[in-house]
C-alpha cells in the first residue's frame, strides 16, 4: 500500500532560502542585500545593512529599530535608499520588506565617510569568521593593517580592540549569557543535595 503526504495549500507557498548565513561563508555574498531576502535574526540584519554601507561607501541612519521593526535610509537629507525589514511571525527569523538600491543624493560610491561612524559591531562581523578557526590569532594591530589594506580605513586602536571584542563575541557566544546561568545552577545544586550552601561573590560591576 501506498500513502501519499499531501500538505493543504502548501502549492500557496514558495520556500525562500535562507542565505543569512551563507553571508558569511562566501566574500563575494557579502555586500548583498535584495528584497525578501531572509536573515536569521535582527543582529545578523544590522551587521549586513552595515557591511553593504562600508563596501559601497556611504553613511546610512538607522530610522526604526524594534522588537518587530527595522528601517534605515541614507543619511543624505532627502536620498531615496532605503530598507524596511521586519520580523517574521515564527521564529527569530528577519526579512527584506523594501529595498531602494539607488541613491539620489547624487554622490553616492567613495565619497569621504566619517568612518567613526562604522561600529565596532559590524567591523566584528568582518573578522568573526577569522576567529571561528582556532589558528587565529588576530591582535587588534593586525585588525588594522588588514582594514587599512582592504578597505583603507584608519581605525583607532581602541576600536580595534573593540571590534575584535565584538568578533569574539559573534564567534563564540557572549561570555556573560554563561554567568547568568550561574544562579539557577546554584539553586538546582541545592535542591538535589540539601545542606549545600552557594554563595556567588560580584564584583561592584555585578
Ligand atoms: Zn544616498
């Protein structure tokens, strides 16, 4: 006997790929942004928004930023790009919900950018793939001569330092997300064994 799965309305729907985080596995992806394209949460939509502004050269103002929102544009008065993403209903997933690709303030592509204004975040997001592999070993001095190489940008030392922080974190996961967990771990040890006592000593900055 033979059965055969048939999902209701299912020829309603077309599956999108998920490339957020092929993003990062292929260079050539990285500067790309379209419409409907899927990111697998909010911060890995913002570290793209801000590596596509890097590569092709302009300084763009976040507008909305929300549990469910996200809009920037061109922080040239009146330039047309803009892109509006917002949550999907399941999931932590993001997608694409407008894209203006083309620039009306008229210089757009290598006009001088403050570039002060590129966060720690998102140049983290550059070097994140690089400390995933347990041979790097990156100081921030060497996250300057690679980022004045490949991009010409001067960055201060303490950004660099920030940066690499800030791809530490992407790559390994926030340290601190670990101490939190130190409390319920405390209280289970106590309820499996009675008469244990915890004590968790923090420090002025908890
Ligand atoms: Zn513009």
């Amino acid at each position: 006997m033979t059965s055969r799965w048939t999902i209701p309305g299912s020829g309603l729907y077309s599956i999108q790929p998920i490339r957020s985080k092929d993003l990062f596995e292929d260079q050539g992806d990285q500067g790309q942004l379209y419409k409907g394209q899927i990111f697998k949460d909010k911060q890995t939509l913002r570290g793209v928004v801000g590596l596509y502004a890097l590569e092709e050269r302009f300084e763009y103002k976040v507008r909305r930023s929300s549990h469910t929102r996200f809009a920037a544009t061109c922080r040239k008065k009146g330039c047309e790009w803009v892109i509006t993403a917002g949550k999907l209903k399941h999931g932590t997933y993001w997608h694409v919900k407008s894209f203006v690709k083309e620039h009306t303030c008229g210089d757009s592509g290598n006009y001088n950018i403050d570039f002060k204004r590129v966060s720690s975040y998102v140049i983290g997001e550059l070097f994140a793939r690089k400390f995933a592999d347990p041979r790097c070993t990156l100081r921030p001095k060497d996250i300057i001569s690679e980022f004045r190489d490949e991009h010409g940008i001067n960055l201060s030392y303490n950004k660099a330092y920030r940066s690499k922080t800030c791809a530490l974190h992407k790559a390994f996961g926030d340290p601190w997300e670990s101490f939190k967990m130190l409390p319920s771990f405390f209280y289970m040890l106590e309820q499996s064994n009675p008469g244990t006592v915890t004590k968790i000593e923090t420090d002025s900055e908890n």
